[in-house]
C-alpha cells in the first residue's frame, strides 16, 4: 500500500565556520534496487491501495509559485498565478474560484489574524486583500518595492510580515504597511522564505546573500547569520528553522544561528511553497527529482521519500491539511494530491448474507482515530448499527439486492463496504 524509500543522512555538516563538504546520504537495505513505483491514480475511497488520492486543481493554467493553506472555514485555499485568481477545494475535492484579483499574479500568500487571506505579486508594487466570500482590496506598498516568491507569513505580532526585493516588513489588519531595508542592502532577494519561529522573531532566507535574517517583530532589528548555501523555501520546526538550499541540503538553523546542512538527493521542487510541517510535527518537503515527497526526522536523521501515482510530477506546493494529511500541488497533471497518512480500513470490505434477517460485524482500522459512523445506501436491503467495542458495526440483511455501508470518520474518509443480500 505504501511504497517509500528510506535514506539515512549520516553525517551533517555545521554550515557556520565548519567544513564546505557535504553529507552523502547512506541507502537503507533492500532499498538501493527500488525504483519509481507506477501505481494507479489512487482515491481514498476504499480502493486498493489507498495512500492518494487525485483531484483536478481547477484552473486550466499550470501552477506556479503556489501555496496551498488550510482557511477559517476548514476548506483548503491555495493561489493561482497565471489564473490571477485564488481558489477553494473543500475536503472532498470540489473546487471554485475563491477570489478574482484582476491585473494581479498572486505568487505568495498568507491566512492573517482576522482571518483574510493576503496575497504578493512579484509584478505589482501592492498586497491583494481577499476574504473567504471573494470581496479584495489592494494596498499600495509605498517604496514601490514588489513582494517575492512565496514570502508571506503570519506574525507573533498579528502582522502578515513579508519579504521584497530589497526590503522586508509587515501590514497590519487594518492596511498599514511599515518596510525595513535589509542590512546587506540587497536587491534581488525575491526567491527567499520568510516564517514565524519558534523565538517569536520572524526569519527571513536571503537566496542571493546565503545568509538568514532574524528579525524582531516589535522594532525590525535584523540580525545576519551565515547559511552556507543559496536558501529558498523556510519553516520552523522541532524547535528550529529549516531551509531548502539550492545545493540539494535541508539546512537545520538554531534560534542561536548555528546552521547545520543535511543531504537531499533528490532535490527540491523550487517553485512555491514546497516545505510543510506535517502531522508528525517534522519537515516534509516536495522534490525536483524522482516525483517524490520527503520527510527528514530529526531525531534519526532519516529522511523517507514516498512514491506517488504514475504521472506525477513535481510538489509545486505542500501543506499539511486540517484532516490529518498532506496536501500538493503537483504541476504535471494540474492536480491536487493527497497523502493519506492514516488509511483507514474495514473488514471484511464485502458481505454477503444467503438469506434475509441475518447479521454480521464489521471492524475498522485507521490509526490515531477512537470514533467513527457507518451509514447504509439503502436501508430496504441493509441496516447498520454501532457495535461494541466503538470500531465495531453491526449489519442486518433485510431485502434481496446490493447496497454499501459507508464508514466515515468525523474528517470525512471514508470506506465503503459492498453488500449482497441474496
């Protein structure tokens, strides 16, 4: 069901005053003769197996420096540069325009404090303002400067604090935007990252200086470290910063600055917000090679990389969702995928009864979840009832034909079970 790829990083490299060599990573047994697993457009659905499931991302442009956010309302919420428009996708893949920003290629983006999604364009001196019911309102950024790629965040402060090209700052909710210049007077920093730490300071990357900033939210005071590498796409996690860097390596930077370098051999995606904290609470990453996602543990020093269906390309956008799963963008097939990480899973997935007036358990699987609910497609042929213990369900024939008993968690997966009542 679950086909991954484990590498052992085993060495790091201490990116501040430390060695320029680099970590090679260590395959794990029986992993080196693995190679791409083509598999089936996968839903999860019930069908085997059930780790992805697919959905159409909407738009009929490619995506391009995407970031995919869970909203207010639950609903995933993600960008669309060449579209000039911001889209919605519930929890079972319906999707329609959120937002139109006319005149506007929003390439980064942020859910504020008052719940309204804040949107940059690297073309357009000017923050897109959109609320859930599609209503926007533009301000102006008064140096003229423009926002980068993906280089929005949410502050400690309230304040959506973003990145330019040659300065950083922050809007507040009701519009107000205040710009600092960067202490190495850079002007080309618009492939950088930008996050709120886990010190209550902002974090800026600088791709072009290969340095990373701290940044005190109450005065902008900035403070420079040594990155060792170009680095793009950055989250906090575990208690640290994490940065993807040009040269293949997730760099580990301290609150304190120290910066240490693991080896990705498979690249990163490049393009969008392509680092994400997961459910696990450790960085997960889209790659540029090989069609995969990662997953680098701190605690090991292992990095797993999942295999996707056939025809997937890249993570343009990754992002962990309110149920409990990874979400991406991928840019060969303009789709959304899933990540399944707690399939669930019912037997026996069919039942069939010889006769009319019998019964019979079914039993659910799925970890990290105590509750669920089953419903009949049709009570004429067959009822459900809860059982005892809670992952068990009591099915009674009634009529001759064939229905489902659909279980559902309270996120919304589900399983169908197909019955036959002879």
């Amino acid at each position: 069901m679950r086909n991954k790829l484990l590498v052992f990083v085993a060495f790091a490299l201490v990116a501040s005053g430390c060695s320029s060599q680099q970590a090679v990573p260590v395959q794990s047994a029986g992993s080196a003769s693995q190679g791409h697993h083509a598999g089936p457009d996968v839903r999860q659905k019930g069908e085997q197996p059930v780790n992805w499931r697919s959905f159409f991302w909407l738009s009929q442009f490619n995506p391009y420096y995407s970031t995919m956010l869970t909203g207010p309302d639950g609903a995933m919420w993600y960008n669309d540069y060449s579209g000039q428009q911001i889209l919605r996708m519930a929890m079972d893949g319906t999707a329609r325009q959120g937002a139109a920003l006319t005149s506007f290629n929003p390439s980064a983006m942020a859910l504020g404090s008052d719940n309204k999604f804040y949107a940059g364009d690297v073309n357009i001196a000017a923050i897109d303002i959109a609320t859930t019911s599609g209503s926007v309102t533009q301000k102006a950024i008064p140096s003229g400067d423009k926002v980068g790629y993906d280089t929005m965040t949410l502050g400690p402060d309230g304040n959506v604090w973003f990145s330019e090209f040659s300065h950083y700052g922050k809007i507040t909710t009701s519009g107000a935007i205040t710009e600092f210049t960067f202490a190495d007077s850079t002007t080309s920093n618009y492939f950088d990252g930008i996050v709120a730490g886990p010190d209550g300071n902002i974090w800026i990357s600088e791709y072009n200086s290969s340095i990373v900033d701290k940044i005190v939210p109450a005065t902008g005071h900035e403070t420079t470290f040594s990155l060792g590498c170009s680095g793009q796409d950055l989250i906090s996690a575990q208690g640290s910063l994490w940065v993807a860097c040009t040269n293949n390596t997730l760099v580990q930077v301290t609150t304190a600055g120290v910066a240490t370098a693991f080896y990705n051999p498979y690249g990163f995606s490049g393009s969008g917000k392509y680092l994400t904290v997961g459910p696990d609470g450790n960085p997960w990453f889209g790659t540029s090679n090989a069609s995969v996602i990662g997953e680098f543990d701190p605690s090991t020093l292992q990095m797993t990389y999942y295999y996707p269906p056939a025809n997937y390309g890249n993570a343009n956008t990754m992002t962990a969702g309110p149920d409990g799963n990874i979400w991406t963008i991928e840019n060969n097939q303009r789709t959304v995928q899933v990540y399944i990480l707690n399939v669930m899973s019912v037997s026996p997935a069919s039942l069939t009864f010889a006769s009319t007036g019998l019964t019979s358990n079914i039993v659910v699987t799925q970890h990290g979840t105590s509750a669920w609910t089953a419903t009949s497609s049709n009570t004429a042929i067959a009822t459900v009832a809860q059982g005892s213990p809670a992952n068990t369900f009591k099915v009674t024939s009634v009529a001759k034909g064939q229905c489902k008993i659909i279980v559902s968690d309270s996120v919304g997966n589900s399983f169908p079970v197909h019955v036959t009542v002879q």
